[in-house]
C-alpha cells in the first residue's frame, strides 16, 4: 500500500523542506511540494501544513496563509476525511482556517522559544495511536506564538469530543516547568471533530532520525500508515 | 568643496588631495560620497591591509580565499562550505534590535549571493558589566533581533559566545557568522563576464536607511553622539530575506545569472565598485531606475543602505524569464545599467553624468597605511596571595559570573534546528550540522580570549585559535579554516595599532602551523568611547569538517563509571590570567604575569591521536579545557543526572587554565588502548576520576549536586533581571 | 479618507505585555498606571466617493475576513 502525501509550501514557510523529507523517509515514497498559490491538489492520503513564517507572521501568525488560493483544496481535502497535519505555524493556519478550535497566541514569557520539549498523549486519535498511554515524548518546539487559546466553552468541548491529541508534561531530569507557554490546560496539539486534522506546535521532523536528540517524532507517521 | 564638508565625509584632507590630483578636477557631492564611503575603513581595509596581506589564505581545501563575500572549502563530492563571519558593533549599541538583526541579514546575503544555502549562523556577542540597566536593554535587544531575523528566514543557530565585561561597557560587540553548503560546480562570483550584460537591481526598493552608516562603522563615538546617529540605522525584513534568498537560490540554479552581489555596506556603491573592479570591466547605471520607497536624491540612492537588495548581472535578453522566477517570489526586479568595457564607473540621473570615475582609482588607489605601533611593555613577575581561596570560594566565584553559567537564556531565544540537520545545538564545545542527503558533517566554533590578548597580543591570539582548534577536536571534527573578525579600537593609538599588529602576527603563525589557512573576514576598528578603548578582541570562527556522522564525538558524560581523564598540561594558577582576575585576585591589566609559552606541535599530536582515539570508538566524551579550568569543563559536561568524583593534587589545579587542555572520559575496559596510544605519543595526561549519579565529590569532599547544578543552569536568568 | 482601526486582544484574555509594560512603567517611578494593554491600529486609505453604509460594509468585511481574528480580537474604528 503505497501512502502518498503533500506539503504546501507558503512564501516564508521554512520547515517544508524538512516535512518533507520526514515524510519521504517515512512513507518510503515521492512528497509532492504544493506552492500557496496553486489551486489544484491531487489525490493523496496526508498533507501537511508546515512550519515556518509565512507571510513573516505579520498581521497574525497564519492570518494571511489561511486566505491562500490552495486552502479550498485543502479544506476539501480534510472534509473528505483523509489526513491533515498543521505544524508549528501550520497549526496557526489551520486554526485561522477554522478548522481547528482556539488561536495561538504570544508565548506568556514574550520570548521565542527553541528547545527540546516534552509532550504525552491525552485523547486517542489515528495520528497518535501507537504512543501508548503516559508515554513522555521529547521533541522541538521553536515559536513565539505557541500559545495556545480557546474559551471555556471550546475547552469543554474539546475535552468532551476527546480532541485534546497532546499535552505538555514534565521530562525526566529537567526541572522547568510542563507548560511551556502559557496554554491552557498545557495543550500542546488538538484534532477536529473528525480526528482526521492536526494541529501541533512541537516538531515531529526534527525527532525522527538517529542524530537528532530524539526519534519519538516517528511514532505520528508511524500512526498514519500503520 | 570645503574642507569641513571633506573631513564630515570622514577622508582626511591629504586622502582628499591624493582624489584631486589623480582626477585632476573638482569632484561632485556624489563623487565625494563615494569616497566617503568607499575609502573608510570598513570598506577598504586602509589601516589593516598591510597585516592582512601576511596570512596564510592558501592549500589544497580553499576554493575561495579572501576577496569575495565569502570563503570557501572544499569537502570533496562537489560540495563546497562558504563562511564568513562580520561585525555590526556599532549600529548595535545605536539601536541592539535592529542593529544585531541586520547584520544577521547581511552575513546571510553575503553566503547565498555566491550561491550557497545558508545552513547554520554561529553569534559572538560582548556586553559591558550586567549591572547597568544600559547592559540589560543591549543584551536584550541584540538576542531578540538576532533571534528575530535568523528564525524568520529559518537558519539554525550552532553556537556562538557571550562574554560580559567592563571593557566593552560602553562600546558592545556583535559578529555574526554564516556558513553555507554550495554545489562546487556552482559558485558565483561577483565578477560580470560580459561587456554588455545587463545590470539588474533585485530586491527591496531602496530608502534613507544607514545613509552613511559604513562611515558611521569607523567613527568614535562620544557619548553626546547617540540620538545624531539614530536614524541611520537600517531595519530589516526578514521575511522579505527569505523571498530574495530563495529567488536567488532558484534563479542561480536556472542559469541565467552570470554573477551576483549583495547590496551592503555603502549600497549599490560598494556592489557596483567591486563587480567593475573584480572584471575589470565599467559599470554605466541609471540611477532613476532604481526601484524607490520614496523621493531620494542621487546623492541619497549611492549611499543608502536599505537591506535585501541585491546586484547581478545578466545575459542580454534574459531580462524577461528573470523577472518571471521573481514575481513568483514577490521580488522587485529592474535592469538599472549595463557592463561596459571604459574601466569606469559611471552614475547618471536625468540624463546627466552624476558620477564618472575610473574604477581603479577607487578600488585599487584606495589608501594603504603604515600606522606606528608600540610593542607591550615587558611584564613584572609576580606572585599573588591565594590563600584565601578555598574550594567554596572558588567554585563560587564562578557560579556567580555570568560568563561561566550556562546560556540557555540566550540560545533558547533562537531556533536551532530549523532544516532538520543539526547535530549539535548550542551549548557544547562544537556547533554541528548535516549536509542534507549526506553522512558529511560540518561543525563550527567561535572563540576569542581578549584577556590574554590584551596582555600579550601575538601569543594570546596564538592561544585562542588553539582554543578555537580544540573545540573542533574535542568533537572529532577536523579544523579546515578560519574566518576572523578583528574588534579593535582606534589605530590611531600606536599601543592599540601595536595590538593589531601583533594579533595577526600571531593569527599567521597559528594558522600557518595548524594548517587552517583565513578565507574571509572582516576588521571593525574604532571600538571606543571617549578614551576607553575595548579590550583587542580578534574573533576566530573556526570551521571542520568529518565525512561520517557516526564518528561525532559527544562532549557530555555518556555512562556511569566511565573514567575521567585530564590531557595537557597545567598552568601555574600565578600565570592563569583568566583564574586570576575570575576569582578576583587580580584587576588591573598591568599586574598580570607574562603569559606562558605555548608549544602548536603539541597541539597538533595532542588533535592527531585524540582524532584517532576517537574513530576507534574509544572516546566516551570530550570537551576542551579553558576559562574556568577543569571543574568549568566538568559542569559543562553534565547532562541527565550524571555528575563526577574527582582527585587533584590541590584545588587550583582544578581552576587554572591548560595548555592543549581537554578532559576526556572513557570506558574502564577501553583504557588500557587509550593509555597506550598516550604514552607511545609522549602525550600529557592524568586520570582524575569517574562519572557518578547525581553526585559532585571533589578530593573527597560532596559539594551539593543538586545546588550546583541549578545555580551552574538558573543562575545567568537570576543574574540578568 | 484615512481610517484608524484600533484592534485589542478581547478583555478576558490575559495580555501579558501590557503587565510588563506596567512594572517598566513602575520602575521608571509612574507609580499611578494601571490596567495597561497593548493593541495594534491599522490605518488605511479607503476611496473617497462611498457613501457611510458602504464605507462601513468595506471595514467590517476586511476586519472579519483577515484583519481581526475574533475569537481572540476586538476592533473600534477610530474617529
């Protein structure tokens, strides 16, 4: 079974090389790269939405992104129910789209942040099935807006439709605090309703090869194509 | 012409006179402009050159020495490093954010205009005493702007430094380092090929930003100075960086570029100067086709210093297909000239001649000093009273210096593994990235010791690229070359010239023996305020290679039990300086001891056998000795939970710098080959103890681990608020 | 005709840089300054010949399809 996906690539995006070759070594087959502009997506299993700083963060992280010519597609694509992934300033874009609930908005301590981080499961979704339950992750986050908000009643929602995907958490021998940045309830990624869109701030493709500080980033598309 | 107007041009009357006598007419206000900007010395190297021209900047691995905006190695395969490393001290204490951001920006230019993506960016900055609210505000704008460009475009920081002392209290230091990996059948050069070829502008339009700023590089500042200079600085775009380096990128790949050259210091002036001068060619630019934010005057288009602009040269008629790649990346592009075959470099607005120069009066005319410089005194031997420095006090007086602790306050403000490839983040001995789709691996360091130079100029600096040196080989990473950013104060001072001087002489021998020629790099002078010079701080970016990943060396404590192993030689704490004024016995620069000599063949045995060690798979971990001694060493090499039991034959021992210094640790059942490979080398070394579980015994005695450790990782963020 | 848009983050969402700016403030000795919050104002040029309705049907349309992200902003438009 041969998994095919695709990247699009916004003026400013940066990690769409990476999302990439993450998906390349993974998925053992070609990515296509999609530009912005662009209005057409061929069929394929997963896309993602790749980190970066598209349209330089200006206005707000993902604003101008989220009006891109390819979002229709991509937005077909999700309600077709195949696989969706926002990364970093992807998932900014994705709740821009409004296909995820809340907005990302300045970390508390104002500062960039770039640095290992540790997240664990919270509600089970297909992207996260083969992490198992109190399964610390440790991978990258690197962002100033990764702050993540919604109202009481979204939060109770989410919580409610079990659509809370990851959460930040302690590390073994570090001593800073789980929450990172100020998001409520430490949530570090959320799905929709449909289990089938992902937006996560850590970054799963600097976790993934035997150099990196760690490979826990495998265990998503591991996940998609299991 | 007056001679006011000359010397607020920054050229000094007889430098004006050499112009006249050689143009043999009045210059216009443009012409005089021109000048101005390019015969400072940021741009022509005036009061340098006749050092410079001594370093060694040749062997087999250099593909591009210093002359063009970048060096470059060879790493075989077809692939090339491009590095260089630049200063932007002074727009830096002028305004730290947008100061430090764009001279991250224009290093970045200066490695993708010869067709190289930039894969990493190393940042030495020096700050004044923390104290002083003005230290703070410095230190916070210069990491946000840093942090700022470099994670918007997306090139990861490595490494770097970040040193705090009074001698740059009022004059604080920014050089930023790039490094990019170019395809060796791909490199662009900024000479044009073609008499006839288009001159094309591409990139942000152009305004009043840093109208004079490469004069600003060399002026002295006096303290009344700051709100005058204010509005040259430039601010810069890192989003619209990121449109123009991957315009370029795409545009160099398609074959339509015949060379390239970026907009910096002194603008289009500078870039215009240097493609006539490197073709030998003329250049002939309209200058109301240059794409403008607003109404600026001939005199204002030559000299600003908008950022994201860059230069090229192309091919008649392919003028269409290139502006079709860059409208994709939403980059202005218009053709402004063309080259000529008249040796001159011609400027014209509303139909007039504003300039007409002959390219080599600029360029190759361009003054060339002999300043007067005094050696150093001769130092006094001396011995001083350590005998209230116990191992508390000690270890103390570290854990309370912001140059000791551990800086992840800085280095979490910016991304580092951005591209995926990085190996090695901030905070160890060496900043190491991947070549994409390859086991090849390139590591980087930047190092300068400004004490030991201060004392003794040609060996401190002899000192430092040792250092420089070993940082590399603690990972298993084979020096190739340097880059260097000199920051010196004013040459006029014959005893700061003498600093200069010597400094590279000391640069030549070192690198001439280590085999790790210069190619490229750049001089700020003029570092100080009223009568405090800086300290001489000649920075040394250090760049290695290894062709497999898998023989990295890690420069943390990997497993209990493993052995800990000292390797050099120490050096009496009486000759120490960096222990001596650290552990505050000494303060005024003249009571130092001269510094001990130093032996490079050893240094290079020592790098030869521990490179050798360490493809044998025999090293656990390594990392080198400097300021802070052993027990520095020691803490920087924790990681986890692990900590160390340890034996000295005295304290100090533990707190002294070395010679050729590194500490290594080892499997227990992995000594016998180590010890035998040491011995048969004549080389230095001591076992000194074991890696344990959260745990720091020193001669026995337990120092509170878990204290240690959170003041050695939380004490910098205390200190700094 | 030039329009101010003023647009806040909404009252319930803690804005942390307003209370850094309140204690730079502080320090500096405005001891009085409370409640501080930042916003950003967007100013633009709209054409001149458009009547009240349809001038503020083109504000609303822009803030609620880009400039504003409502589940966390608020906007005036100012003067």
């Amino acid at each position: 079974m041969s998994f095919k996906s695709a990247v699009i690539t916004f003026p400013g995006s940066n990690c769409d090389r990476d999302a990439i070759t993450y998906l390349r070594d993974l998925t053992n087959n070609d990515v296509l790269n999609i530009w912005h502009d662009e209005t057409f997506i061929p069929s394929v299993d997963l896309i993602i939405l790749p980190g970066g700083f598209s349209f330089g963060d200006y206005l707000r992280s993902g604003a101008m992104a989220s009006k891109s010519n390819i979002i229709p597609e991509v937005i077909k694509h999700a309600n077709s129910g195949k696989f969706l992934l926002g990364i970093c300033n992807g998932f900014q874009i994705l709740s821009e789209i409004g296909l995820l609930k809340g907005a990302l908005i300045q970390n508390n301590k104002l500062k960039f942040l770039g640095k290992d981080c540790f997240v664990k499961k919270k509600h089970e979704n297909k992207f996260n099935k083969l992490i198992k339950k109190d399964q610390v992750l440790q991978i990258p986050v690197a962002h100033n807006e990764g702050n993540f908000y919604c109202s009481n009643d979204d939060l109770n929602y989410l919580n409610d439709e079990e659509l809370i995907a990851f959460e930040y958490c302690m590390g073994s021998f570090s001593n800073s605090d789980a929450n990172i940045n100020g998001s409520i309830n430490n949530i570090a990624g959320i799905t929709n309703e449909g289990k089938n869109v992902l937006g996560m701030m850590p970054h799963p493709e600097r976790a993934y090869q035997n150099f990196h500080t760690s490979m826990d980033g495998k265990s998503i598309i591991e996940s998609l194509i299991s | 012409m007056n001679k006011e107007l000359i010397l607020q041009h920054g050229l000094t009357l007889d430098e004006f006179q050499i112009i006249e006598d050689c143009l043999k007419r009045d210059l216009t206000m443009e012409e005089l402009g021109i000048f101005s900007a390019m015969w400072n010395e940021h741009c022509c190297y005036k009061t340098s050159k006749k050092w410079l021209k001594k370093l060694p900047t040749k062997n087999d691995i250099v593909i591009q020495g210093p002359g063009e905006n970048a060096g470059i190695i060879d790493l075989e395969d077809n692939d090339g490093i491009a590095f260089k490393i630049e200063s932007h001290n002074h727009p830096s204490y002028i305004e730290p954010f947008n100061g430090s951001a764009t001279g991250v920006g224009g290093i970045l230019r200066d490695i993708f205009t010869m067709g190289a993506r930039p894969i990493a960016t190393l940042d030495s900055i020096r700050f004044g005493e923390i104290k002083t609210d003005k230290t703070k505000y410095l230190l916070n704008g210069v990491v946000h702007g840093i942090g700022h460009y470099g994670n918007c475009i997306g090139i990861p920081n490595i490494g770097g430094e970040c040193e705090f002392d009074k001698t740059y209290d009022y004059n604080n230091l920014v050089n930023a380092m790039a490094i990019g990996h170019v395809k060796k059948n791909a490199i662009f050069y900024s000479k044009p090929k073609t008499v006839g070829g288009l001159i094309v502008y591409i990139g942000s339009k152009t305004g009043k930003d840093g109208i004079h700023g490469a004069s600003m590089a060399s002026d002295v500042f006096s303290e009344d100075d700051e709100d005058d200079k204010r509005p040259s600085v430039q601010v810069g775009d890192p989003f619209m960086e990121k449109l123009l380096m991957e315009g370029c990128l795409e545009l160099m790949s398609s074959g339509l570029i015949e060379s390239m050259q970026d907009m910096g210091a002194a603008g289009i002036t500078s870039s215009s100067v240097e493609m006539a001068s490197k073709g030998n060619v003329g250049v002939l630019i309209n200058l109301d086709k240059i794409p403008l934010r607003q109404p600026l005057t001939p005199y204002e288009i030559l000299l600003s210093e908008s950022q994201e602009r860059m230069l090229a040269v192309i091919e008649k008629g392919n003028d269409e297909k290139v502006r079709e790649i860059l409208k994709k990346w939403q980059i202005d592009f218009e053709v402004i000239g063309e080259i000529t075959n008249t040796k001159r470099v011609v400027f014209e607005s509303q139909n007039k001649k504003i300039v007409d120069l002959p390219v080599n009066i600029i360029v190759d005319d361009a003054p060339e000093y002999d300043r007067e410089f005094y050696l150093p005194k001769k130092r006094n031997k001396r011995k001083f009273d350590l005998s209230n420095l116990t191992l508390e006090k000690m270890i103390s007086n570290l854990l309370n210096n912001l140059n000791h602790l551990e800086k992840s306050w800085v280095y979490n403000q910016y991304d580092s593994t951005v591209m995926g490839d990085t190996v090695k983040e901030p905070g160890q001995a060496t900043g190491i990235v991947k070549l994409h789709d390859s086991q090849k691996v390139i590591g980087a360091s930047t190092d300068c010791n400004p004490l030991y130079i201060r004392i003794n100029p040609e060996l401190g600096m002899i000192y430092t690229v040792a250092e420089a040196y070993r940082n590399l080989i603690a990972s298993n990473i084979k020096p190739m070359a340097i880059t260097n950013n000199l920051n010196f104060a004013s040459p006029l001072d014959p005893n700061i010239m003498g600093e200069i001087v010597l400094s590279v002489n000391g640069l030549k021998i070192s690198a001439s023996q280590l085999d790790t020629p210069i190619v490229s790099g750049n001089v700020s002078l003029y570092n100080q305020t009223n009568d405090a010079p800086i300290n001489p701080t000649p920075v040394i970016g250090m760049v290695g290679s290894n062709s497999n990943i898998n023989k990295i060396v890690s420069n943390k404590f990997q497993s209990e039990g493993d052995i800990i192993i000292s390797i050099g030689e120490n050096i009496d704490p009486h000759k120490s300086p960096y222990f001596l004024q650290d552990q505050e016995i000494v303060e005024d620069i003249n009571l130092y001891n001269e510094l001990e000599n130093i032996n490079l063949e050893d240094e290079k045995i020592t790098a030869k056998i521990l490179m050798e060690i360490s493809d044998n798979n025999l090293l656990q971990s390594c990392n080198d000795i400097s300021r802070g001694g052993i027990f520095m060493t020691l803490m920087k090499m924790i990681q986890k939970n692990y900590g160390f039991n340890i034996k000295a034959s005295n304290d100090f021992e533990l707190f002294c710098e070395y010679k050729s210094g590194y500490v290594t640790t080892i499997k227990e059942n992995n000594l016998k080959k180590v010890f035998a490979l040491l011995d048969e080398n004549k080389i230095n070394y001591e076992e000194i103890g074991r890696v344990v579980i959260e745990e720091i015994k020193i001669n026995s005695k337990n120092i509170d681990y878990f204290d240690i450790k959170d003041q050695y990782l939380n004490n910098f963020e205390r200190i700094i608020n | 005709m030039r329009i101010k848009i003023l647009i806040r983050l909404k009252k319930q969402i803690l804005e942390p840089q307003g209370k850094v700016i309140e204690q730079s403030l502080n320090n500096l000795g405005f001891e009085g300054l409370r409640n501080i919050r930042q916003g950003k104002l967007i100013e633009l040029d709209l054409p001149e010949n458009i009547n009240q309705e349809e001038k503020d049907n083109i504000i609303s349309s822009a803030c609620k399809k880009l400039l504003v992200n409502e589940i966390i902003e608020e906007y005036e438009v100012l003067g």
